[in-house]
C-alpha cells in the first residue's frame, strides 16, 4: 500500500503548467529518496503511466492515464455530479437555478431546478440557446478562448453587437460571474457562472433566474458569489485543479 501511494504522488506531482518533469524535479515535489523515485518511476513507464524522453531525461504522463481519463469521462453524468451544487444554490436563493452544458456555439439546459415562488421563471431541460446570448452563454463564452472571428460568426442572425464584448467579457472573467437583465425574458434577471473540466477547459455555466422586483443590485452581487464558489466546486468534481 505504501508503494501505490508513492507511485500516486509521483503521477499527482505533474500539472497542465508542469507536463514534463525530470527525476530532479519530482525529488523536489515528492518526499521520496533517489533509489525509491526511479525503481517507481520505471514500474510506472513500464505499466504504461508514464513515458520519458530526452537528454537530460524527462517524464511525463502516459497512455494509461488517458485510457482512464476516458473510462471515467464517459461514464459521467453531468446532472448528476452537479445535483449537490444545483440544490444548494436552489435551497438557498429561492430562485430558480439551472445547469447549462457547453456545445460549440451553444449552450443547452441539462438541470434545472424551477423556483417555488409564484413569479418566477424557467426555460426548462433541453432549452438550447447561442452562447453569445445572455448571462449564462456569456459566462461560458468568457472563458471559451474563441477568435474575433469565431465571435462574429457565432453571433450571426442575432441582434448581438460583438463590438463591446471583448471589455464585456474581461469584465466577466474579473468578477467571476456575467449578469443579464430583460435580455431574453422581459423582466427577467440572469446571473451566472462558470464551471470548468479537469483540462480546464470550460464546460458549461450554473445559472440563477428570478424576476427584477427580487434580483436587485446588492442582491445581484450575493447570488453571482454563490454561483462562482459552486462552479468552483463542481469545476473540482470534475477534476480540475485550484488555479
């Protein structure tokens, strides 16, 4: 047991800034004496967890890993995994509170939970929309790393003035949340945030709908902190590491 925990610090040690590591830099990162780290090292690059190349020699991250990395992305259930966050958010806010997934251009609803108050609003599961459109695309959108051209592309046939996002979307990714109002449902008060896959590439955007007469300016603010900590939440769940 006490092998396999060592081995697992030495594959944990690699980062996405930190992909490949010679045996001096893991000695830094793992409390393993010299002999120790190259008779694990060479278990793991035989069992296919590791590779290694160069002069001086340099490790990094195997097929192995990415054969697992498969096998548990393809079994996710992304509803599922975010239920918790999801209901936290609704237990709390009183709002209604939905999951949307990242899909290219678009984002599409794959949870929602409606709020139990008599004004209110929802789109409802498999509600699908541009992400250039309203404050649960435009969290996704901040952190989607497109071109100029890409934007303009994404925002034909809608009324959408690409001209002020780039500001607009440095703001978002500021703060950690987007806000929208009377965008897609007069009256209505959108706020959200993103969430992010192990990669850290982002994967989608939890969102909170309510009516202005509820969601006003101090208000805004407390529901777009909660949203950022619960998208930080689920962003770990799926297996991204702390910034």
């Amino acid at each position: 047991m006490r092998a396999v925990s060592r081995a697992l610090d030495i594959l944990m040690a690699f980062t996405p800034t930190d992909s490949e590591l010679s045996a001096s830099d893991l000695l830094k990162r793992v409390d393993l004496s010299r002999p120790t780290l190259y008779r694990l090292l060479y278990t793991l690059e035989q069992s296919g967890f590791l590779v290694s190349s160069g002069d001086p020699q340099k490790f990094r991250l195997g097929p192995s890993v990415a054969h697992l990395a498969h096998v548990w992305t393809s079994t996710l259930n992304l509803a599922e995994l975010a239920a918790p966050n999801l209901r936290s958010l609704w237990e709390r806010t009183g709002e209604t509170v939905a999951l949307f997934a990242f899909q290219g251009s678009w984002r599409t609803c794959v949870a929602e939970l409606p709020s139990m108050q008599a004004l209110s609003f929802k789109r409802g599961i498999g509600y699908r929309e541009r992400i250039v459109v309203g404050a649960s695309g435009r969290a996704i959108l901040a952190h989607a790393g497109i071109s100029e051209r890409e934007l303009k592309e994404y925002a034909k046939g809608t009324q959408v003035d690409v001209s002020r996002y780039p500001a607009e979307l440095a703001a978002i990714r500021k703060r950690g949340y987007a806000v929208s109002k009377n965008e897609l449902i007069q009256g209505a008060v959108a706020i959200a945030a993103p969430f992010f896959e192990g990669s850290g590439k982002v994967a989608g955007s939890i969102a909170v709908f309510g009516p202005g007469a509820r969601i006003d300016g101090p208000r805004i603010e407390e529901l777009g902190q909660m949203l950022a900590k619960e998208g930080q939440a689920l962003s770990a769940t799926l297996g991204k590491l702390p910034d």
